[in-house]
C-alpha cells in the first residue's frame, strides 16, 4: 500500500520510481525560479533512494535521516550552481554520499596514540596542540552567531534543535518527549533547519528570503 506523503523525510524508505530527467530538469528550474512547491516535489521524489544510500554507509537509521535532511538542506542552498549536465539524482546521490562518508569518520572509535607519539609529546610540550586565542574566539564567535540565529525560530523549531542537537535525542525519544508522530518529528527538523540556516545566512548578508517551503507538514 502506498503511504502518504505529508513530509519530505518521514517514511521509511521503499523502491520509488526515479522521475525521469526532463521532469527532473524543470522541477530544479521552476525551484531556481523561487517555486518552493517544485523544490518539495524533488525532495519526495529523492528522498528515499537519498535515505537508502545514507543507511547502506551508516548502518544507523537515525544518522541516515540526519544525512537525508542534511543533503536537501545543500541542495536547496546551492540550486543555482546545479548544472544540468548530470542528473539531479545523481547530485543529490554525491552530496548523500560525502556527508555519509563525514558522519562514518566522525563516528570511528577514538584511538589512543602510539607510545613513541606520546614519548615524544613528553620531550617536546611545545608540540601538544592547544587552543590559540584566536581559535577560542572565532569559536565563540560561532556560538554566538548560532544563538542569536536561534532567537529568531519559533518555540517549537529551538526546542527541537536543542533536543536533538544539544541533547542528542533519538527520533523515537523527540516523538515521546513532544508528543507528536514520529513523521512530524522528521518534518518539523528539516524545517527547524532550514530556518535557522536562513537565519545565519541574514546575519551575514540581510537579503529577504522566503521563510516557508510549502507542501510540507510541520
């Protein structure tokens, strides 16, 4: 049976038919276009094969949505430099497959450094690497930036980014903790994100963007 599709990242994956180029093609220009509605349309009509490459390279659910949400989140960002010569699916398969492969090396167990490393940190302090004044700052900086961006979501949209990002609350524990489908948990992420991406981009450069991508449910 066919599932019904309110939210761009909410069902499990399955075998979708990929839309054939040209439809492709115009749904990427009518998006360049400002055609939010096109954009969410490319989203369902990828989201699961994106889905399916993340969980291969993962083998985790829950970080293979992070990497689904993730890779539309770069798409939309960077529409304009898409370029027609490969197919859109195609793109969207090596933006899921780089981060996937970054969540997979950020993931690998820490492993303690070598004897002779340590001997020679011993003899020589000097090459311990410890934070500059300067890196503490543009850290600083960053959080700050993040924070105000925050000030600016709805209530809902920053507690589910502090749950999840801060707190680091699986979807099944965001739906109990919120109390809403596990399907709205996923939805309203990608839109928490997506607005507080928009956020940070006005700090730095105050163009008047569009706040929703309607289509989707929240």
């Amino acid at each position: 049976m066919a599932r019904h599709l309110h939210n761009p990242l909410g069902c499990a994956p399955d075998r979708t038919k990929v839309p054939q180029r040209n439809e492709a093609e115009d749904l990427v220009a009518r998006a360049r276009a400002g055609d939010d509605a096109a954009f969410a349309q490319l989203v369902r009509d990828n989201q699961r094969s994106v889905y399916r490459v993340a969980l291969g390279i993962l083998k985790d659910p829950d970080p293979a949505m992070d990497v689904a949400q993730e890779t539309f989140l770069r798409i939309h960002r960077n529409l304009a430099k898409f370029r027609s010569e490969a197919a859109f699916s195609t793109w969207a398969y090596r933006i899921a497959v780089n981060l996937s492969l970054d969540a997979a090396r950020r993931r690998r167990p820490f492993e303690p450094l070598p004897p002779e490393d340590h001997e020679a940190w011993d003899a020589n302090p000097a090459a311990v690497p410890v934070p500059t004044p300067e890196l503490i700052a543009s850290l600083r900086e960053q959080v700050r930036c993040v924070l105000e961006a925050m000030d600016h979501l709805p209530e809902k949209h920053r507690a589910i980014l502090v749950l999840r990002e801060v707190e680091g609350l699986s979807y099944e524990q965001l739906a109990e903790v919120l109390q809403i489908p596990k399907g709205t948990v996923m939805s309203r992420l990608f839109h928490a994100r997506l607005k507080l991406q928009r956020a940070l981009a006005d700090s730095s450069a105050p163009a008047r963007q569009k706040d929703d991508v309607p289509g989707w449910s929240r």
